[in-house]
C-alpha cells in the first residue's frame, strides 16, 4: 500500500491543532491534520454559550494550573492575547469583553472556527483529513521522516508529528484519551487527570436543598481548602452547584475536601446582625435576611442553621448565637461528593507532564520530533478565555517549530 509523505502530521483538529497547523503552513510547512471526529473545531462551536470565548484581556501565568507553573510563561508570551486579538481584528470578526476581561464573539463561535479554517487554507498547505482512526503510529528511519502512520485513511509517514487530541472532557465530543497513550508509548509521565471547570455534586441534606434551589443564583465568594477564592455567580441546579464561581473552584478542590461560601460577601455580617437587633429587635432573623438573599435560600438557610430561633425576635436571640450565624452565613461549609466528571467538565486537569517537553517548542524530550500542545499537556486555564488562549500559544510555539 502506498504512503502518503507530507512534513507535518497533526493528530487532532480542534483549537491547538488548527492554529498549529496554520502556524506551520505559513512556514511553508506540508501539514496534514487527522481527526477521528466526523468534524473539526467542535470544541470551539460549543464554548462560551455558542460565543466562544476566545480569550481574556487579562492573561497571566496564575491563570493557569499545573504541576510545573513556570512552563507555560514562554508560549504566552510569545503567542499572547493581544496576537490573538489582532487576528479576530483582521478577519473582522465582532466582538466584545464581559465582565473580568473576558473577550466573546458578537455572532457566533463559528467565526472563530471559519477564521482558523481560512487561516490553514490562506497557506495552500494544509489538508484536513476527518473520520480518521489512528490505528498505529511507529517511529521509522528513512532519512526525512521519523513516524510512520497506520490510519483508517490509509497510511502516512511525516517528520514531525504534533499530538492536539485534546483531553477527556466531553467524550459526545470526539475526547478519547488517546493523546495520553501515545504519550506513553513514547515513555511520557502522564500525570493523574480528573474533570476540572465542572459542577459539584452532594451526597447528604445539601442535595435536596440545592434540588429545591434549583434556577437561584447569586454573587458570592468560594473559598476552596488551599485559600484560593473567587468572587462570582453561584448557580443552585438540581444535581449541585454550579455557576462560574463553583466552576473556577473545581479546579482547587479534590474528593473528600470541603469548600467554604460566603452568601453576603460585601458585608460584615456580625457587625450587620448586631445592627439588625438593635434598630429591629421585634423582628425576625428571616425578616432581616430576605431583602439581601432570596426567600427560598434563607428559608433553607433557616432550617439548616437557627432552626430553634425560626420565630425568635432578634431581641431574644442572644449574641453568641447570632454569631454562629453569622459564621454559618459568612462561612458556609460544604463537602461536595463528588462532580459531574467529564460528562460535563470544561476541561481536563493533569496530562503529559511539561517537565519532559520543551517550554519553547512543546516538542518531546524523549522523542525527537513528537510534540504535546493544548488540553492533553498538564496546564489547565481558569474559566474565562484562557483555556483557549493556551491551545492558541502552544499551538504557534509548536508550529513554529515542526
Ligand atoms: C462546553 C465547553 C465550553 C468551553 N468553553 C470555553 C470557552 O468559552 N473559552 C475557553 O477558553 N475554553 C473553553 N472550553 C475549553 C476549550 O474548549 C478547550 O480548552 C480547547 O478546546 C482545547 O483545545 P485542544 O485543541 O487541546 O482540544 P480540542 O479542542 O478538544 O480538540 C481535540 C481534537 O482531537 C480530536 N481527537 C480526539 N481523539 C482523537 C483521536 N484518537 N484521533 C484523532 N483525533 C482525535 C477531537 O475530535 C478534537 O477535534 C470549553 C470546553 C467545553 C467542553
């Protein structure tokens, strides 16, 4: 059978290796993109609400998680926001920034998509192939090409191959996992991943509380067990929390750990209590609290922490307990039993370890010539662009290379 000899071979259509491969291709690089799926930037077609929330204004290293926080400095700085932007700009694509710097296409995500495709065929260089298994993939020595490849599309051999299969988030979506074998077939340390920007679920009472909530949202601060906190929406669902707030957090907290909510982030809720009963001690805790949270919330919130006090006057309630309350309303702790997992999960924490990959490059210590890039490496973006904006950076930083 015969075999298909092109430069680059890029294993995944999605945002990293669409951008690998335009950046290649104007490099005058022959690039050939794989992917298993029936179409290529699903991902991107379904982020940010249909919008596509293509980056942040604010980019920055602590944006993102990883065991080795320094790795991706380089590919941002070099490939940043602002590189990105420029981009959207010239294919005059609308657009606008919500809150926190985060940056929405005006129309649709498919703008984000057509752009790249226009970018990878701007260059004559690019094929895309989908519906395409890898079956094998096997290092050759032929003088120009290092990986030989045994596909449901036939067979192919290239000099560079670039791993962009993504990771295990939304497996309806094409996720398979498959980045992560072919890294360690090639002797990569592929660190434990788990679902990351993902609703909590409950186990105990909060599970019926949060059902009965279900639709409420409200601004509060989530505090996960290592300190980190955001301030943003909390959403009660049938199955949990979920909501911006619950799903940066998601990133910081693991099985078994309690997270902590502030209902009243902007007040001093002891202070505010103490008021409360001096200028209406003939009132009811409730009475006081509904104005500021929902009246389903503090009826659940009633029931849960001051139930004997439920038709005390706050002149009755002595200080020590109205404390307890404050603590109960200012520190809320609860101990989710687990997530919704991949199923719905954003993105996957955990993957290729970048202590065995170049920060420059993204290309392999072990294996000259393989390169990681986007979701299936271990560095995970916060909510709002910048998980994206990673699959962008390390995408020019391989394709500068291959
Ligand atoms: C619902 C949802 C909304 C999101 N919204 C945002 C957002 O608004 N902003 C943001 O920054 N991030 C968002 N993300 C995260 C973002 O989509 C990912 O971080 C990004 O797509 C990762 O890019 P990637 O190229 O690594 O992987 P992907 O975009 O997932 O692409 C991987 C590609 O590899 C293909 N593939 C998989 N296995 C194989 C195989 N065995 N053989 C061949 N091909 C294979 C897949 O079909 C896919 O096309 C969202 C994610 C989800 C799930």
């Amino acid at each position: 059978m015969s075999v298909n000899h092109v430069d680059v071979i890029i294993i995944g259509g999605g945002a990293s290796g669409l951008m690998c491969a335009a950046s290649a291709g104007q490099r005058g690089r022959r690039v050939l993109v794989l992917d298993s799926s029936n179409k290529v930037g699903k991902k991107i077609l379904m982020s940010g609400g249909g919008r596509c929330n293509f980056t942040n204004l604010f980019v920055e290293p602590n944006n993102y998680l990883s065991a080795n926080p320094h790795f991706c400095i380089s590919a941002l700085n070099r490939y940043t926001q602002w590189d990105f932007i420029a981009l959207v700009e010239k294919h005059r694509i609308p657009y606008h920034e919500r809150k926190h710097g985060q940056l929405f296409c005006n129309d649709s995500a498919k703008d984000i998509l057509a752009m790249l495709l226009a970018e990878c065929e701007r260059t004559q260089q690019v094929t895309i192939q989908t519906h395409c298994q890898i079956e094998k993939i096997t290092t050759v020595n032929d003088g120009e090409h290092r990986f030989h490849l045994q596909t449901s599309k036939g067979q192919f051999a290239c000099q560079s191959l670039v791993i962009a299969a993504g990771g295990l988030s939304i497996p309806t979506m094409g996720a398979s996992g498959f980045g992560y074998e072919v890294a360690k077939q090639f002797g990569h340390q592929v660190l434990p991943t788990r679902a990351g920007l993902v609703p909590f679920t409950f186990s105990d009472n909060i599970k019926a509380v949060t059902e009965r909530l279900s639709g409420l949202a409200l601004e509060v601060s989530m505090t996960a067990k290592d300190s980190t906190c955001f301030n943003e929406n909390l959403l009660f669902t049938h199955r949990g929390l979920s909501g911006p707030v619950a799903l940066q957090l998601s990133n910081y907290w693991q099985l078994g750990e309690t997270v902590q909510v502030n209902l009243l982030p902007q007040l001093d809720i002891a202070s505010w209590l103490k008021e409360q009963k001096q200028q209406h001690p003939k009132s009811l805790l409730r009475t006081q609290l509904i104005p500021l949270l929902s009246k389903n919330l503090v009826l659940e919130l009633q029931t849960l922490h001051w139930p004997s006090y439920a038709e005390t006057p706050l002149a009755e309630i002595p200080d020590s307990a109205l404390l307890t309350v404050a603590e109960a309303l200012q520190a809320w702790q609860l101990k989710p039993s687990g997530t919704e997992g991949y199923r719905t999960a954003e993105v996957t924490l955990g993957g290729v370890d970048t202590r065995e990959l170049s920060s420059k490059t993204m290309e392999s210590k072990k294996q000259k010539g393989l390169y990681f890039i986007g979701e299936v490496v271990d560095v995970t973006g916060w909510l709002g662009g910048f998980n994206f904006q990673w699959a962008w950076s390390s995408g020019v930083a391989a394709g500068e290379f291959v």
